[in-house]
C-alpha cells in the first residue's frame, strides 16, 4: 500500500462519505439509530445544505442512485427541477439574449431536491421526517463553524451583496460585518423554515401522511407562494449586466414530482456501472468505458503519459457527443450510444497526438448537431457569472489552497456541488450528487433563507438541439452519481462535485481502483487530471481547445511528454482535481465487509465507517 493521507476505512456496520465532516457523523448517527442508508443519505443531504451553503442549498437539485440490498439494479430517484412553463427561447430572445444568464432568476428553475430527499425517504426510509430534518435545523439555528472557503466567499461577495442583493447582504452579512473562518454561522431562516414545515406536518396520522403534508407546504403552501411572489415582484441583478425577474409560478411547483427512473448501464469486466439517463452527463462515463473496453488502459502506468493521453482523447469524444446528442428527450439514441459497435467507431478516432477537433459521432447514422462553440477568453463578460469551477479555466487566478479557485476571471464566485455515499449494515446502498441554490448564484428568498437554483443556463437558445430550452423541461445537468455491481451484486455507490469534470474525475478514480488495485482512498488521493476540450455547462459555454489540467503531483517527464504530443498543458495546484466520495461493499465469507474513503482536497470532505 502506498501512502494516503487517510486510511481506507472499513467494517461491518456501515460506511458514509461525504463532502463535509459534520454530515458524515450525522449520517452514521442515523445509522447507528437503526436506521438504513436511505434515512442516512437523507439526513445529511439536508446537513450539507447548511454546512456547505456555496456548494448546494435547499432550492437546488440532486439526482439519487438507490440501491435496495439484494437488488438485481438500481433506480434513479430524479430531483433535477425542470425550467417554469413560461420559459421559452422566444421570451429570452424577446430580452435581447442569445445565452442564459448564469446568475439571478432567469436561469432558476422548479428546486428539486426537497422532493426527491423525501421521496427517498418515503418510498425506503424508515425515519420519521423530524429524526433526518432535526440536525439540519440543529446546525442553522444553533451554528456551524465557517470553513474557510466560505468566509471567504462571503467576503467576495459583498459588494454584490450590499449592492443588487440585500436579502443576501442580510444574512450573510450581519450587522453589515462578514463572518469568519472558524467562528460559528446560523441561518436562522432556514432553522425557522423547517420547524414550520415540521408543525405543520406533525397532524398527519401516519408517517406517510406526514411527510405528503411535508411536501404540500413546499410545493404547494407557503414555499411556492413565497417563491412565485419573488420572482414575480423582484427584477434582479444578473450576468448580463441587467435587472431581470423570473419565471417560476406557483402552479409550477405544484405540478412539480420527482421522477422515479431505471438507471442507464454498461458492463466493464466483470463490473456493470449504473449512470442517470441523458439528462444528466453521466452516460458519458459509461462510453468512456466502451471505448476503452478495446484499449491497453488496464496495463498502463496510471501516472504515465500513455495512461494521461488515452484518458484525455476518450473523453474529448464521450463529451462532443454529450454536447451534440444529450438532453432531456426522447430523442436521444442511448442505444445506439451505449453500443460496442459505436465504441469501436469512435475508439478509431483517437491518435498518438491530441486532437483538438470537437467530434461527435453519427450514432444510427443519425448527422450530429453542436451547440456554439465559444473559444474560451473570446465571450463578452460583463459581470458575475454562475457556474461550476475548472482548475484550467483559472489556473493564472490566487487559489487558496483548497482545490478550488478564488475568482472567476470575470471576478464572479462561482457554486460547486456535494456528494453523499452511503451503505448499511444490510447492503443497502445511495449515491446522490446534490447542487444548486449557491448564494452566490441567485439572492436569497426573504423568510426562506435561501436562493433559488440557476440550474437552467444549461439549456440552449439554439433551436434544434436536444438540450435547447423548452417549457417544463429538465436541464442536462452535470450532476452525475454512480453506482457499480461486481458479480452481479452492488459493490460501490460513488461520485464528486467539479461540474463538467465529474465523470472525468470518477473515471480516473475507477481504473486505478479496478486495473491497479488501488484501495477507495489510495484511487481517491492518486494525482487526478481533466480536460477542458469541451463545451462548458455553465455561463458563458466556452471550450477550450487541447487545455488539458494536472495536478503538479505528476512529474515534469509526462507533463513534457504530453505536451509534445499537443496537449495544451496546466499545471495546478498539486492537491486541486476531484472531491470524490465513495463506499463499497463485499462479503468476507459469510459477513459483509464494508468500506469507505473520501477525498482530502479541500480539507472538509471526510468518512464514517465503523
């Protein structure tokens, strides 16, 4: 075993990782209650909304991969909101834009991750909704000591704040001073907020009917008609430069539920790896598989240029064909994607140097169609943006040594994501990726306590595209957990924050634990790598053509290496690349063994295991 930061974890009770150490404890707390991984998953689902205010909130979103022990598969619980029923490309253009504002109301769309957290509950808990809501509320009345990336986001913020948001400079900002690191933060509206809704369900005679009463007041009581009043009254500040008011109706969240899906999958040795369907990026790692399925990847120095090269040119591909083909259609040739016969079409592409086309294929023969292809540095940028970060986008910018960048070059702050991974003493086992609802991307709601979701600037304003915006549509969301079975049985339940490199991240992750034998926290703490050779999800879309990101960590050998065949070359700081979480599980004999490891970048991310 090389060395770790952190030793992987293992038991027999169960295991929780997540991005965030008090929702880690809090999630094994259900657990040691006797409760299951979905009780778990949930109750520190809503921790992080407090704990990580910048990384996800309660307006946002999180696509759930459950896995009940003994199933043949997994489901997909969806929580990705779709756009308002008034949202058109028509009414955008009618506002002189071309692109989604990636801040603001504009881009918020239905926040889905309230209902799916209780869906998951409801349909596979066992918890009462006061026992998974109560250490949320704990932490946002009471406090919890301010990691220092947020103190500092606040205080890059304020001038936004104390100048077109003053719901935000309110609670961020008390007594117009900004919090510090370390020192304790409350959000007393959201502690208010939840107590409400559990008064309110507390009439309900059965468990079931308490948590339907839950979701009523959401969707369909006082949160709906708090948030159609605001978008509706407040023309807000956003990306472009001007005042705009949103679009979310209350008959939109009532209509609002979350989907319950089959997972999309393919087989890799004897591994088979669930993914969301094409609204969400993850089937792009289950191509990635596919093309390497026909590779030497498994005999390749994981560290070494070759390894870096295939990685990197597999990717370009999988994504060029996420950009032209994917969305929230049933147009969509997942089939035809996912087949090996179209994996050794698109495994031919790839060279010995770097290409920098962007390439999507012809899957049934069908002509792709991309989006705009915007170089990177060449967007007009005249204010905040909104979107997830990239290491190689703001390489040139101050990091503060947390993996994560200080500022946009546009000077915006921009939301990330979290994950949760679970497993139980019974094998039951979660991933779910929540996001959405920064306080860096909309202001916050007055009386809720927090922002609405800019999860919409992911829709396009070309017609014709898979992804191009449409009323009560879902965004293609790079929110993207997974989960593996290995021999037929569930094995691991995964995934990280990092916006388009997610499956990237995950990717690198995964070979190195299955070819090279790497344990869950040795694939976790390898130096990692992405691409930018893709069009970004967030505002303003831009690709940037051959950049390729590496932890410095790899030598200057392959770096050079790489560079020669083409690839455009950053190097960022050495511990910058993924914030992976993951559990697993396997029998030892006739005793479940279950395993845990989570990522130290960041220095918050952390695991449970007993």
């Amino acid at each position: 075993m090389t060395f770790t930061t952190r030793p992987e974890l293992r038991g027999t009770f169960g295991a929780v990782s997540s991005t965030h150490w008090l929702a880690s404890s809090v999630g094994m707390s259900i657990l040691e209650k006797g409760h299951t991984a979905f009780d778990a998953a949930v109750a520190t689902g809503f921790v992080l909304q407090i704990v990580e205010p910048h990384l996800n909130g309660p307006a946002g979103e999180v696509p759930i991969i459950v896995t009940p022990a003994g199933a043949d598969a997994p489901i997909v619980i969806c929580g990705q909101g779709p756009s308002p029923a008034k949202a058109t490309v028509a009414h955008f253009r009618s506002l002189g834009l071309d692109i989604i504002p990636g801040t603001g109301l504009l881009a918020a769309c239905i926040p889905g991750a309230f209902g799916a957290w209780l869906a998951l509950l409801r349909d596979h808990g066992t918890a009462e909704l006061e026992e998974v809501l109560a250490p949320a509320i704990h932490y946002a009345r009471t406090g919890h000591p301010l990691v220092p990336r947020i103190a500092r986001t606040i205080g890059e913020m304020r001038e936004l704040f104390e100048t077109h948001w003053p719901s935000s400079a309110e609670l961020y900002l008390p007594g117009g001073v900004a919090p510090q690191s370390g020192r304790l933060f409350r959000n007393p509206q959201i502690a208010a907020l939840y107590q409400q809704i559990l008064d309110h369900a507390k009439s309900g005679k059965d468990r079931e009917a308490r948590i339907a009463a839950a979701l009523d007041f959401w969707y369909r009581g006082p949160v709906a008609e708090r948030i159609e009043a605001f978008c509706a009254s407040e023309a807000v500040w956003d990306v472009s430069g001007r005042r705009h008011k949103g679009l979310i109706t209350a008959q939109d969240m009532a209509a609002y539920a979350p989907s319950i899906e089959k997972p999309v999958s393919v087989s890799y040795g004897d591994c088979e790896v669930f993914k969301c369907g094409p609204w969400s990026q993850g089937p792009v790692l289950l191509q990635m598989l596919q093309i390497l399925k026909g590779t030497d990847i498994a005999d390749l120095d994981p560290m070494g240029a070759d390894f870096v090269h295939l990685v990197v040119e597999t990717a370009k591909l999988a994504m060029a064909d996420r950009d032209s083909w994917y969305g929230d259609s049933s147009d969509v040739p997942v089939k035809a994607l996912l087949s090996s016969g179209y994996a050794d079409i698109r495994r031919a592409l790839i060279t010995a140097s770097a290409s920098m086309e962007v390439r999507p294929g012809a899957p049934d023969g069908r002509a792709p169609k991309l989006p705009p292809l915007r170089e990177a540095g060449t967007t007009a940028q005249p204010g905040l943006g909104g979107g997830e970060p990239t290491v190689a986008r703001q390489a040139a910018l101050p990091n503060d040594g947390q993996g994560e960048p200080a500022l946009t070059r546009e000077g915006a702050q921009r939301g990330d994501t979290v994950q949760v991974s679970v497993v139980d003493r019974w094998g039951n086992m979660v991933s779910a990726t929540p996001s959405g609802g920064w306080f860096q991307s909309s202001p916050v709601i007055p009386g809720l306590g927090f922002s609405l979701t800019t999860r919409g600037q992911m829709f396009w304003l070309e017609e014709g595209l898979n992804a191009t915006l449409m009323p009560s549509k879902r965004p293609r969301t790079t929110l993207t957990p997974s989960t593996v079975y290995r021999d037929g049985r569930p094995y691991m339940a995964f995934g990280t924050p990092g916006g388009d490199q997610q499956d990237q991240w995950q990717l690198i992750m995964l070979l190195r634990h299955l070819h090279k034998g790497m344990n869950l926290q040795e694939a976790i703490d390898a130096p990692s790598l992405h691409t930018d050779h893709l069009v970004a999800s967030f505002w303003p879309r831009e690709i940037s053509y051959g950049a390729v990101t590496l932890e410095a960590r790899f030598p200057e050998t392959v770096r050079n290496e790489l560079a020669a065949r083409g690839h455009k070359i950053t190097v960022a700081d050495a511990w910058s690349e993924g914030r992976l979480a993951a559990v697993a599980r396997e029998m030892d004999g006739d005793v479940q063994l279950v395993k845990a490891g989570a990522n130290p970048r960041g220095v918050q991310g952390y695991a449970v295991a007993r």
